[in-house]
C-alpha cells in the first residue's frame, strides 16, 4: 500500500514539479518550486553564485530553481499562509525518507520531525544566546 | 572571546579580515611566511585545514565551514575539533559548487546549506549537537555567514540576511563585489530592515595587480560579474599595477562608508607591499604585539613582531 501510494505520487509530481521523492515535500512554501532540481538541493534560498541572468551556477541552461521559487511566490495566487512560509527555516532533509510517499508522511506528520537538538535550537533560544 | 567578537559586540571599531592563502606544500613553513605578513595588521584570518596553525602562529583564525564538501557529522566533528584548541571564529559557507573548482569530477555534498549550518552551529554553541546529546561544557563560539550582495534576486538578498540573523549569525562576510550601486542598496537594506547592530556586515575586497585576475574573477568565480568598464580601467592604465590597487583602494572606502558595515576582509592576490599600503591608506595602524586576547595555543614558533 506504501509503495502503490508513493507510485501515484510519483507518477503525479514526476511530471509536473520535476518531484526528486525526498519524502518531505514544501513545495507550497517554495512557490510551488521543488527545491531538490537545485544542483546543491539547497531548502532555504539562492547561493550566492547565481549568474547575471538569473540562471544556476552549475546548469548555466537552467534559470535558478530559488529564482524561480521567488518569482511564484509573488506572483501566483498562492494561499498567504503558504507565501509566508517562504522565508522559515526549513531544515536539513532526513535523508531516510528518500522515495517514500511525502503525501504519507504529511498525514502521519513523520515530515515534521527532527532530531532533538535541531528542535530545542528556536529562534527564541538562539536570539537568547549562551554566554560561558 | 575573540578579538573578532569583542571588537564587534563590544566597541565601535572597524575590523579587518583576511583570506588566507592556499598553502600547497611546505604547510607550516609557508604559513608562518603569510602569518608573518598578516601579524598586526588583522583581527582574523580564513581558513579551513589551516585555522589550527594559524591559532598557534599568534594570528586570529575565522574557521570557514562549507556544506559542499561535508556532511552534517562532519560538520560538527569539524567545529568540535577546532574548538578544541581555541578556534571560536566560525564561518558558514554554502560553497561554490564543484564543478567551479580544479576536479569538477568530485561528488558534491550538500548534506546542509548555509542557513541550516547557522543553525547548526547556534545548536553546538547552545551545548548540544544536532541529535540532542549534550556537549558539556559547550564550545564559545563566534558565529558568522556570508552573502553575496550582487547575485539575483538582489530584493531577496537582505531577506536571507534575516534569515542567517535568527539563525544565529553574528557577522556576515559579503563576496567581492564590484557593483557600487549594489552594495549601497544592499547596505541601504540591512539598515532599513533594522539588522545594523544586530549583524556586523564586513564587505569583501580584492588585491590584484591587472586586469587578468579581473577577467578570471568576471569569467570563472560563480557569483562575481566585474564590469566592463572596471577592467578596461585598469587594462588601458599606462601603469595596471597601480591603477588596480587604487581601484582597491576606492572600492575599499567606499564600502567602509556604507551603512550596517563594520569592516573589511581583503583577498590578496597580488602577495607583495600594496597588502601593507592598502591597511595604511585605510588608517589601519600595525599591532606591534599579539592582540589575541584568547590566544592560548602558543608554542615556539609562535611569531613576536
């Protein structure tokens, strides 16, 4: 059943978003770009090699996936709650769910998780800072 | 603390950096030849393998960690490392990708990008890594990221500056820029945004000695366009070498004039007295003594000016 579920959504997102299967889809905070066609699969944002014309450091054919991402998150009629997740710290992908169904792991909340450290570092208890 | 640090979080005053060269062989030896030349004039100097012996040389190191080449354990092991024997500058860098290097064959990794290694960073210095096991007690460390102020989408630039702000970064060293107008609006942005003070932003500049160092930059470093004009400024000097430091030097001040900024890094490529000239035209007085005020690896090699 795992697997007939991340089939459909392969056969679904394969074509549309170009979906590399991480398993834990923000697509809708990127505007509706998937991060993972960008060469470094960078989650937050444009490196700094981005060429004149807006194209990939690596691909010079391919127009920057996180240029793209901004340009749709302006202009499309996105949800504003989905806009406003553009700018979150997305964190780093848990690689264990490489081809798994992201749409299953939305449901069961498995996407959201990360390891404890991650979790306790807020932005709230980094501003705060330690001091020793 | 770092003289880095303190200087930054503390004072008013304009700091300068360094790119450290590469060492190529006869490791110690040469690095204490660029130590020597770097000794007094900067309150750190970049790194990564290096940062170590830069340490014990008497020379401040900024630790630059990139997410090309490894993964988030060894990411960490790195910090750990370092820390161990008194780094506490750290830098995280998303890094050029490998296919802009010289074996463009390797794989690239890419296991974190660079807002992430902030917050990565931020977690350690909090005493624990990424798993939640507790480190104890935790490293001191200073934390910095990089941006480059003219790569596209320029209006998104400062939101990133943000973003590596929550996540943790204290300074952010910028990429060569030789687009004028690009760095006042992004400097204009950091401010207007309400980040100066929050996060010290320190440009970068470039020491070369003509225009063929201007066209490998404008042609093969991912992220730097130089405009035609600039080279052919100093292609059709009657002398190149001093035409290209004083293009240094006006891209030096003008950067130093721009708000939210709090000092300068400087690249040197040209190896010879203008490193000097470029710190005394700035106002920079050589340190006559270590101003390290953590160096505690110290052993005989260390430099004494």
């Amino acid at each position: 059943m795992t697997t007939f579920i991340a089939t459909i959504e392969h056969v679904v997102k394969g074509p549309v978003w170009g979906c590399q299967d991480c398993g834990q889809c923000v697509l809708h905070s990127t505007g509706m770009t998937c991060p993972m066609n960008c060469p470094k699969t960078l989650r937050n944002g444009p490196c700094g090699g981005v060429r004149e014309n807006g194209h990939c450091e690596v691909k010079p054919e391919m127009k920057c996936v996180w240029l793209k991402a901004y340009d749709r998150t302006q202009d499309w009629p996105l949800p504003s709650s989905w806009k406003d997740e553009y700018n979150h710290l997305r964190p780093p992908v848990d690689n264990r769910l490489k081809g798994t169904s992201s749409w299953k792991n939305f449901f069961t909340k498995r996407d959201r998780w990360t390891p404890t450290g991650w979790k306790n570092s807020t932005d709230e208890s980094v501003a705060q800072g330690v001091d020793h | 603390m770092s003289t880095l640090e303190h200087k930054l979080m503390n004072t008013t005053e304009t700091v300068f950096t360094a790119e450290f060269h590469s060492l190529d062989g006869n490791g110690l030896e040469k690095a204490k030849k660029y130590a020597d030349r770097f000794q007094g004039w900067f309150d750190g100097v970049s790194n990564v393998a290096t940062a170590i012996a830069i340490k014990q040389l008497g020379l401040e190191p900024i630790l630059q960690i990139v997410c090309r080449d490894k993964n988030r354990l060894a990411q960490q092991a790195d910090i750990m490392g370092a820390s161990m024997f008194g780094v506490e500058n750290f830098v995280a860098l998303t890094g050029d990708d490998v296919t802009a290097g010289d074996e463009p064959e390797a794989r690239r990794v890419f296991d974190t990008d660079g807002p992430q290694l902030v917050r990565l960073m931020s977690t350690i210095k909090r005493g624990e890594y990424m798993s939640g096991r507790k480190i104890d007690p935790a490293p001191h460390m200073f934390i910095g990221a990089v941006e480059n102020p003219a790569a596209p989408p320029f209006e998104y630039r400062v939101q990133r500056v943000a973003k590596k702000y929550a996540a943790g970064a204290k300074f952010l060293q910028l990429q060569i820029c030789y687009h004028q107008d690009r760095l006042e609006k992004f400097c204009a942005g950091v401010r207007d945004a309400g980040l100066a003070g929050k996060i010290a932003i320190i440009p970068t500049v470039v020491l070369v000695k003509g225009a063929r160092p201007l066209n490998f930059m404008h042609n093969s470093v991912p992220g730097i366009d130089v405009p035609s004009d600039q080279i052919a400024r100093v292609e059709s000097a009657a002398n190149p070498a001093e035409e290209a430091y004083l293009q240094t030097l006006e891209f030096a001040q003008h950067a130093l004039a721009q708000p939210a900024v709090r000092g300068l890094h400087i690249t040197d490529f040209r190896n010879d007295e203008t490193l000097e000239r470029l710190m005394t035209d700035l106002g920079r007085v050589r340190q006559t003594t270590n101003s390290s005020t953590t160096n505690e690896v110290k052993d005989d090699h260390a430099y004494s000016a």
